[in-house]
C-alpha cells in the first residue's frame, strides 16, 4: 500500500543532531502529500549567513522555517539556556528562527521567479525535542504557541498549521496598519515584522461607520456592533480572538465577551486620551501573570472572575 508523504527537499538529508532528525521524520510522517519539507538551508544576506534547521511549506497556510533545539533547554528569566558539558550556556532560538525567517523571505520574494505572486504568510517555531514548557509560558517576543516541546512532537505538523489565529480590530488601527507609505524589510525592527507577519495572516474584523472599504488583505467590515455574533464567533473558533482601538474595547467588556486582559503598563504619565475602560461597569479580575523588565515596564495578565 502507498503511503502519502510531502516533497522533500533533500530526500535523504543528513542532519548534525538527533533532534533535527527526530524533528524531521515525524514531520515527514505527519504533513499531508501537498507540502513540501526541507531541511538544511544555507542562506547568505548582507547581514550575516543564516542556517535554517528545517522549512515546511504548508499551502494555502504559512511557509514556516523550525528552529531545533536538543537537550535541556529552559529560560531563566532573561535568557534561553542550554545544558552543555553540565553548564548552561546562553542561547537565543528565537532569534535564529525568526531572521531565518526573514532570511528566506526575502531571498524568494527577491527572486525573479518569484514574479507577481503576492505575499504569503511566514511565519517561525522553536521546537525543544528535550525540554517541555508550562501551558502558560510566555514572553514579549515568544508567545506559548510558537514553541513546541517535547510533549506535544506526536502532533507537530497540526501544531504548524494552527498558528494562525483570527483577529478582531476597530478602525483606527486598521487606518494606521493599513495606510502609509510602503516600507521594506530594512526599515523595520525585528518585533515589528513579526507583528506584521501575524497581522497579514490573520482574519480580521473591522467596526466601523466612517470608512467605504478596507483596504488590509483578510478583512471584513461591520457597521454596527453586534455583541450576539461576536459570541457566537467565540464559541465556533477554537483559537483566541483578540481586540484593538479602544472604543470596540469598551463596547467587548460592557458585554462581557472578554476572558482575559493582558496589560503592558509603561512608567510615564500622558494626561488624556481615549478611555478603553468603560462607565459603570465593575468585574472582578484574577491575577494570572506578572512580569517586570529592565526598563520598568509591568505585564500583567488578568483572568475574568468567575
């Protein structure tokens, strides 16, 4: 009986480390036979040369390149670690993956190839084959689903093909997402193009009663609130939804469709501005999280009472 596989490119490749091979065969065994799998990519920019462990094209999905990290790897709080020769030594898998990312990005939009196609979505992961990492870790530049650990290899592929999400958004940030003057991959910081890579990619729903059309790929318009279809949005998805401008903030927790907040609280005080809270409605919050930064800014990640 023939079993389905993806294209892979190489097909037989050799690997440095247990775990890129791990990685890879499950893979292979996982993707469905439209994607493709390739490993071992060797890239050079006028920044530095980038090595891509491994790189799965998911049609109609992402392109996503995989950073492999084998033994034990934790993050102490300020940085990743990993065990090597009884010690920890610093390390930074994030950041391999994401300008790997950014890396093939460019050399294949920048290939003559490539032609008229429009953008794709991109996106990056971290898979520690040694380590696992709790449900509710997280950090500024590393969100929990953008990692894969150990415990969770059997179902790495769909775990790749989930990282999409859907968005919700009110008309002020899409005017100013999706207007100004284009910019390329050097005009931008690192956390920048990982935000826009998530935003191109996500479906997104705009409120708004002044705007003739939207102009952002992936995006629908609304009139009016409608508190009743966006809860039945909630209870059809099984990923998380979430707002921005503060006016759709304020009409979401009078309605009581918010399950969390998660607050960046900056050490200045800037006197006016739009309230996102609104009048007259109290909720009681459970802290979840807390995280202090060097620069003196406080996440804090709050539950909604039950």
């Amino acid at each position: 009986m023939l079993s389905a596989v993806p294209a892979l490119r190489p097909e037989f490749p050799a690997f440095t480390t247990a775990g890129e091979r791990k990685v890879w065969t499950l893979l292979r065994d996982q993707l469905r036979d439209e994607d493709l799998l390739l490993a071992n990519l060797r890239i050079t920019d006028r920044r530095k040369d980038h090595e891509i462990d491994i790189a799965v094209v998911l049609p109609g999905a992402a392109i996503v390149t995989v950073e492999v990290k084998g033994s034990t790897v934790w993050h102490d709080g300020e940085h990743w670690r990993q065990e090597f020769n009884r010690r920890g030594k610093i390390i930074d898998p994030v950041r391999q993956a994401r300008e790997g990312q950014y890396a093939l990005r460019e050399y294949v939009e920048g290939d003559p190839r490539w032609g008229s196609r429009g953008r794709v979505r991109w996106a990056h992961a971290v898979v520690l084959t040694g380590s696992s990492l709790p449900a509710d870790f997280a950090l500024p530049d590393c969100p929990r689903w953008s990692i894969i650990d150990r415990q969770q290899l059997d179902g790495i592929a769909q775990h790749l093909r989930a990282q999409s999400g859907r968005t919700s958004t009110g008309d002020g940030c899409t005017r100013s997402c999706g207007s100004g003057r284009p910019r390329t991959l050097a005009d931008q910081p690192a956390l920048v193009l990982d935000y826009a890579a998530v935003w191109q990619a996500a479906d997104k729903i705009v409120y708004s009663r002044t705007l003739d059309a939207v102009s952002t790929a992936r995006t629908r318009m609304n009139r009016d609130f409608d508190p009743d279809a966006l809860r039945r949005l909630k209870e059809d998805t099984d990923q998380d939804l979430s707002v921005s401008g503060p006016d759709l903030a304020a009409h979401t927790i009078r309605a009581g469709l918010v399950d969390e907040y998660r607050q960046f609280v900056s050490p200045v005080v800037v006197g006016g501005g739009t309230h996102w809270l609104p009048d007259g409605v109290r909720i009681d919050l459970e802290l979840l999280e807390e995280r202090r930064f060097g620069n003196g800014v406080v996440y804090l990640r709050y539950r909604t009472g039950r």
